[in-house]
C-alpha cells in the first residue's frame, strides 16, 4: 500500500498524537544522550565545559526537532523526499567549492553561527529518496535493471561525493543504509551476490593500487589499515590509537576505574577521547558492565525501532523507518568494531555519545521520521 491509498481521515490529531508516539524509543534516545553527557563531563575532569554543556543544549534542540518531525504528516516526509535528497546533494557541492578544512579533511560548511556537515545530512535523505522512490515504483518492477541502476545512483552520486572529502567512514554508512533499503524493498539477491563479488574484487584492486599512479586511497587510509592488521607496526603513529584503545579497555576490567578516573584519557593518550574514541574511555572508567550496558541500550532502540518498521501499513513509512534504523546500527557498530580493532579506524562517531552536533542532530531528526511513520501509519489501525 502507498502512502497515498492509506485513508488520512483515521490517522490521530493533536494530543492522539503525543499518545500514539513509541515512548519507550523516545526514553532510550534519552537514556543513551544522558550517557553521552556524564562521559563527556568525565572526559573533561568533572566539568560541564567544554563538551557537556554544549552538547545537552544540542541535544535539547534535536529533542525538540525529533517531536515537530514525528508530529508532521509522513506524506509531508515523502513529498519532501526528492527536495531534501537534491538539497544535501547541492551542500555537498559548496563542501568541495567552498568547504572548511580541519584535521586535513574538508567536510564542513560554515553558516555564521552555524557548522553544518552535510554528508550526515545525506545519511537520511538518501534513505528518504529511496523510500520515496520505492514506493513509486510498481513491486513488480523493483529488480528491472533500469530501476536498479536508479536506485545505484541516489546512493552513488552522494557518496562519491563525500569520498572526495575524504571520509570514508561517513562514505560507508550512507552507502549502507541505501543498500540496506534496496534489500528491504525486494531487489533480488543475485545482485547483491554481484556486488559482493565486486566488493572483493575492488579490495584486492585498492591493495594493488598501493604506491602506483593509481593509487585508490590516500596515504594514511592505508596506513589505518596496516595499524589495524598490525599495530605493534607503527604504535606512536598510525596504530597509536588502536593500541591505547585496547589498553583504556582491557584496564577498566569489570567495573572499571571509576568515573573521571580513567588514566588513558586524563593524561590525554586518546587524543578523541571525546568523539570518535569515547567508548574506550567508558569501558575504562565503568568496565565491562558500563560498557555492556549501553550495548543493551542500543539494542532495545534496535528492538523498537523493529517494533515500527513492522506495524507500518505503508511501502513509504516501513522503508523510511528500516533505513533510520539500519543507520544508526551501523554507527555504534562500525564506532565499537573499530576502537576495539574490529574494523580498521574510519571515523565514525558513537551515537548520542560522542561530542559533535551534525550527527546527533540528523540522528534525532531520523529518529523524528521513524517516529511520523509509527503515528501516522500504523497497520494496527483499520
């Protein structure tokens, strides 16, 4: 069923709307922010500045655009679907013409107060492009190969974009989710079975390339690789923050060192001990059952979010819903495998964890969509 045939008459107004709202979603979002906050005032020896504070004003406001997202209409959301897509697309652009540089990236745009990142923008309008378009197009058509290359292109288009940046962490995420709505919406598996195939041969392809002319990655994307085969190779240099990882996380033991006790972050051996490496300094301080727990966390928002996608009664909201939540699995994953050696270090920040304001921000705003889709679509209601 589209959107469109759903009958809009019986969908709740007003305070409905507040009831109808997946409320235990909304207080693990709030549960995990908290746990951000007291990390972040941790990190900084006991004090609100300069990561906690600003981070709970950011996380109020989200709060704030996570409820006017939910409330809105879904087919406002799928209208806007094609205007959000080619907006973050155009932001992308300014990036590469007119983009800040920091940490030898450029991937920010400076708006006078604001900082905007729009490749985490693109996380959620490629999967709103999708599922708008998945829901246009008849089922019978989704694994014609002309629709399957225009799906290909909502993800590729963006994507390369953001590998231009570079960022291949952020890179991976969008293609992921994307992919992951294509696999939802019914294309076959014989082309994921291709592109596997592909995937492997392009690893070898990006290994090959290694100081040629053509060499795929840059320098010191190869040596994150090298730190993650090997640490011990380089460990004051490219494996230097793998091997402090595993240190913070194999010294907090069961119950940890204690909160603002953790050594390998007052003595600054993390340098991202606020961003991208923040779980390390959580197993440190609140050990094995700290870190357990927000695992558990993260799974219950999984669980819920599971909860909606499947009492979804439109093509549009279950699509929209299971791409939300197959993104933010992927950034405490991807965050997780990598501080503990996982994955190779790509630079993904831990959801409503880490310091930052455009990835918490655009989180929330698709947690607010997920939310639009369980009021206003629910497949209980007849």
């Amino acid at each position: 069923m589209t959107y469109l045939e759903y009958n809009v008459k019986r969908m709740p107004t007003g305070l409905a709307k507040v009831v109808h709202m997946n409320w235990p979603l909304v207080l693990l979002v709030i549960a995990v922010a908290c746990v951000g906050f007291m990390m972040l005032y941790s990190v900084a020896g006991g004090s609100l500045q300069p990561w906690a504070e600003p981070q709970m004003k950011r996380f109020g406001l989200g709060l704030a655009l996570m409820f006017a997202v939910a409330f809105t209409p879904l087919w406002f959301w799928r209208s806007a679907a094609g205007l959000a897509y080619a907006l973050s697309v155009l932001l992308l652009l300014g990036v590469e013409f007119f983009g800040s540089i920091g940490m030898g990236a450029k991937r920010w745009l400076d708006l006078g107060p604001v900082r905007l990142q729009p490749s985490e923008l693109a996380k959620i309008t490629v999967v709103m492009a999708l599922a708008a378009f998945y829901d246009w197009l008849d089922v019978k058509r989704t694994s014609h190969p002309l629709w399957v290359l225009v799906a290909l292109l909502i993800i590729v288009i963006p994507t390369l974009l953001v590998l231009r940046q570079p960022d291949l962490g952020t890179a991976l995420l969008l293609s992921g989710g994307g992919v992951f709505v294509m696999f939802v919406a019914g294309v076959s598996w014989i082309y994921f079975a291709v592109a596997i195939a592909a995937g492997g041969g392009l690893v070898t392809a990006v290994m090959a390339s290694r100081g040629t002319d053509w060499q795929i990655l840059r320098d010191y994307q190869y040596r994150r690789i090298d730190a993650f085969m090997d640490p011990s190779l380089d460990p004051l240099g490219a494996g230097y923050h793998i091997s402090q990882a595993k240190i913070a996380m194999g010294s907090g033991g069961w119950s940890g060192r204690g909160l603002t006790e953790g050594t390998q972050s007052r003595l600054n051996f993390l340098p991202e001990k606020h961003t991208d490496f923040i779980f390390t300094t959580l197993a440190e301080e609140l050990g094995f059952v700290g870190a357990i727990s927000l695992l558990v966390l993260y799974v219950l928002i999984i669980l819920f979010c599971a909860y909606t996608i499947m009492r979804a009664a439109t093509r549009f909201g279950a699509l929209l819903a299971a791409g939300v939540t197959v993104t933010f699995f992927l950034y405490f994953f991807v965050n997780m495998a990598m501080v503990m050696g996982l994955l190779p270090v790509v630079g993904v920040p831990l959801p409503l964890v880490s310091y930052g304001g455009s990835a918490m921000l655009v989180l929330l705003i698709g947690f607010g969509m997920l939310q639009s889709a369980h009021i206003h679509c629910p497949r209980t209601r007849s």
